[in-house]
C-alpha cells in the first residue's frame, strides 16, 4: 500500500486568534499577577539573553546569591528566576520567550556565581499517516 501525506491548510482565523489569545495572557500575567505578588524583587546585577536556532541560553549574575535558594521555573513561553541574595534579598528575573519551549529538557547550572539556564526550543515532528 502506498503511504499518504496529509496536508493541511491552516485556518488563519485560528492562527490569528491563537496568537493574540496568548497575548492577552501575557498581558494579564505581566500586569496583573506579577504586581500582587509577596514583596518587591529585585534583579539580578546582570542579565544576558541569547536566542541560538536551537535554543534560549540565559546568564544571570549577582554577587552574594546562596544557590540553594535559586528557583527555575518553565511555564508556556516563559523562564522565571529566583533566589535570595546577601545584599539584595529577593531576587526575580522573568523571560518571555517568542517560541515554544521543551520544558523538560531545560537545564540549569550556577558555577562560580553565575546561573546559566538552558532551555531548547520545541521542535516540530512529522506525523506519518497510516493507510488501511
């Protein structure tokens, strides 16, 4: 038998939607949860944000952070970072990224003060049809 490829054409209503249905969330998550949150965060000292065809890299430094405490959170198209720091208290960095994430495969490594987090797109995969 011979194998089929489905095609499919994308409803451009659905795409326009999707993306802006995904904004609208942002937004609220930006404006609205991110202000209600417990205390005033601070920063890290330095952030460095590298978008590679494969992946996100992200470099955060800040003296006197105790590792223990660092917190990496994935969720949608974001990266949330937290810790505590001697001299800073709470600190809180969040990156929005502009495509989807394996949020499995994500790593993270603190060497010599600083946070370097690793965190691979998602990748698409072909879906083979079978016949009858």
């Amino acid at each position: 038998m011979a194998e089929h490829k489905a095609k499919t054409t994308p409803n451009p209503g659905a795409l326009i939607l999707g993306d802006f249905a995904h904004a609208v969330d942002a937004f609220f998550d930006e404006i609205l949860v991110d202000r209600w949150k417990c205390g005033a965060a601070s920063q890290f000292e330095r952030s460095e944000f590298s978008e590679l065809p494969d992946r996100y890299e992200i470099r955060l430094i800040s003296r006197g952070v105790d590792p223990a405490t660092i917190e990496v959170e994935t969720r949608g198209q974001r990266l949330t970072v937290r810790a505590m720091a001697d001299e800073h208290g709470h600190l809180e960095n969040t990156f929005t990224f502009s495509e989807y994430v394996e949020h499995e495969a994500a790593s993270a490594v603190w060497s010599k003060g600083v946070l370097t987090v690793v965190v691979p797109k998602h990748k698409a995969r072909k879906v083979r049809l079978k016949a009858d």
